[in-house]
C-alpha cells in the first residue's frame, strides 16, 4: 500500500510538472508591448521543423516578410526568423497548447523578444505574441480592432 501511495504522489508531481511548464501568465497588450524588443506586421513565408538537441521536441523557425514595422530595438532586415516549440517533421507531429502553429501565408502582428537562454527571437508570451490579420481586422484584449487603429495605439 506504501508504494503505491509513493507511485501515486511520484505520478502526481510528474504532472504537476508538466502541466505548470505549459502555463503561461496572461499578459494585457500594453505588457507585450513593452516586453517586445521588435513587433512588425509581417506574412509568413518559410516555415523550418528540426528536432532538439535531446530529441525530445521539435522547433520551428518562422521566417516572416516584414511588412510594416511598428516598434524596433534592433536593426530589421525585410525578413526576421523566430522560434516556436512544435511542429512538424515527415510523419512525426509535436504541439503544444500555448504556442501558435503557422502556416505559409499567415499574416499579423509579431511581438518578438530575444529569448533569455540564446539569442534568437520568440513571441512575447507564446501564443499572445501573435495577432492574426483577419480582412484588416485584429482582435485584442477582447476588442476588434483596425490594423491600422492597433499599429497606432501601440506607437503611441
């Protein structure tokens, strides 16, 4: 009875630990934005899969065509590359709950920050760095705006 008490708790932490790894903090559009080092608008245009180092997940490199840039703390090409976890390589597929998946020809708004552990951009908060464009229209904080009316807001 005392081991499987221990097997219980033991499966309980592993769990926990998972789960609280893909947690992510909601963030107000005013936080992305200052902890965005670079938010464009851009189309994406090439889309990489490989796996980790430990192969334990896969990784996508997002290649975008920048359209507009809305704020910049680094110098910006006409293409900027980023990181999200999952993806896709042959037949094996990873995603995980809390980071967009893409597709050649999806275009928004892009709030990139350098990642702490390498110098490669990610999106501010996993999935919340992502506004899709949908016939000029956004939709934030639970409102529907303009492109045009969120680029705006956000310069100011």
């Amino acid at each position: 009875m005392v081991g499987m008490c221990r097997l219980l708790t033991a499966a309980a932490l592993a769990m926990t630990a998972v789960l609280t790894s893909a947690m992510v903090v909601p963030l107000q559009l005013s936080d992305i934005v200052a902890q965005s080092d670079l938010i464009v608008r851009g189309k994406v245009v090439g889309l990489e899969s490989n796996w980790t180092p430990d192969r334990t997940m896969i990784q996508t490199d997002v290649r975008l065509q920048v359209l507009d840039v809305v704020v910049s703390r680094v110098d910006v090409q006409e293409e900027v590359t980023f990181r999200v976890e999952g993806g896709r390589i042959g037949e094996q597929e990873v995603r995980t709950s809390v980071d967009p998946v893409f597709r050649e020809g999806n275009e928004g708004i892009f709030f990139l920050h350098f990642a702490t552990d390498e110098p490669r951009l990610t999106l501010v908060g996993r999935s919340q760095g992502y506004l899709s464009i949908e016939n000029g229209m956004v939709s934030v904080d639970g409102e529907t705006k303009s492109v045009a009316e969120l680029m705006s807001l956000i310069r100011d």
